[in-house]
C-alpha cells in the first residue's frame, strides 16, 4: 500500500511539473500579458515612472501612448515605443497608458490622459513643456513623425534618418532608427 501511494504522488506531481508550450501570437487580439516585456523585450516601460500632471507641473515634454493588451494594433506598435524611450531616454516623460481605466471618461482637465483620447489605439500624444499639442496620431504612427514631434518640444535634435524593423522570432521585434 505505501509502495502505491508514494507512486501515487510522484505520478501527481509529475503530471503537475508538464510545462506547456506558451500560446502569445502578435497578431491576435488575445491577452497575453505586458505587451512590451512579451513584443518588445522591455517591461520597465509600464507602469510610468511619472503621471502627466506631475510632468506637466515640471515643464517637461509628455509622450503620451495609449494602448491595450489583448489588442494586436498594439502589440505591433509596442516595439516603437520602447525605440522612443531609448532614443530619448530622461529627455521626456514616456507614458504608456492602457485605455480601461479611460473608458468612458470625459474630462476638460488637460493634466488628465482622458481630455486627449479619442478612442482608437494606438494613439500617441506629444505635449509640451507649456502644455501645448504638438502631435495626436491615431493607429501606427511612423516613427519619425513622433520624433519630430518630440525635437520641436525639447529643442533637442531628432534622429536622423528612417527606422526600420528587425524581428528576432514570432515574438519579438526591435525597431531601431538609423
């Protein structure tokens, strides 16, 4: 009897230790975690380091970014924005923000990530140190036009030239300026 119970066991946490294979596919619209640590190699961009109102109220230039999750536009678009927080590193305040907590919110108040979105993601938003709009793009915005957006605000120079993708596996994706 005690010969089958401990087989018993080990047949349980054998069955217990079977690792199945992971199921993320970029092009779906299924959950399957934090898109930039899982698409883009880099989970430090979420949760921001700062709120727009503590960036506004510091006069720095906000680089607002809305997405979801379990959205595939925006898991496609993950890769760019970790490129934007290596490009520009502390020059700006990069915001990654899923849009949940958004839903259904209309606010007047400009230190709110509410007031700017439209309702379609990805979008990307560039502010001002003064708090003015310098750029609301909608869907895949090329990355250039970001930067460019983003070197009116700081006086800083954009990178030059195009930014092209590099993918490694079905997974992931560098995007890199050159």
């Amino acid at each position: 009897m005690t010969a089958f119970l401990i087989r018993s066991i080990v047949a349980v946490l054998a069955l217990m230790l079977i690792a199945l294979p992971a199921q993320a596919i970029r092009e779906t619209d299924s959950y399957d975690g934090n898109i930039f640590a899982l698409y883009a190699g880099n989970g430090s961009l979420v949760p921001p380091a700062v709120t727009l109102a503590d960036s506004q109220q510091a006069g720095r230039t906000s680089v607002i970014v809305y997405y979801l999750d379990d959205s595939r536009t925006s898991k496609a678009f993950s890769p760019a924005v970790s490129e934007l927080q290596r490009l520009w590193g502390n020059s700006v305040d990069l915001l990654p923000l899923t849009t949940d907590a958004l839903q259904g919110r209309a606010t007047n108040d400009r230190t709110d990530p509410a007031h700017y979105w439209h309702g379609i993601i990805p979008q990307v938003v560039v502010i001002n140190g003064d708090g003015q709009l310098l750029l609301d793009g909608e869907g895949q915005v090329p990355l250039e036009q970001i930067n460019a957006a983003i070197s009116e605000a700081t006086g800083l120079p954009a990178p030059q030239g195009e930014s092209m993708s590099l993918s490694f596996n079905e997974l992931n994706t560098e995007v890199i300026s050159r």
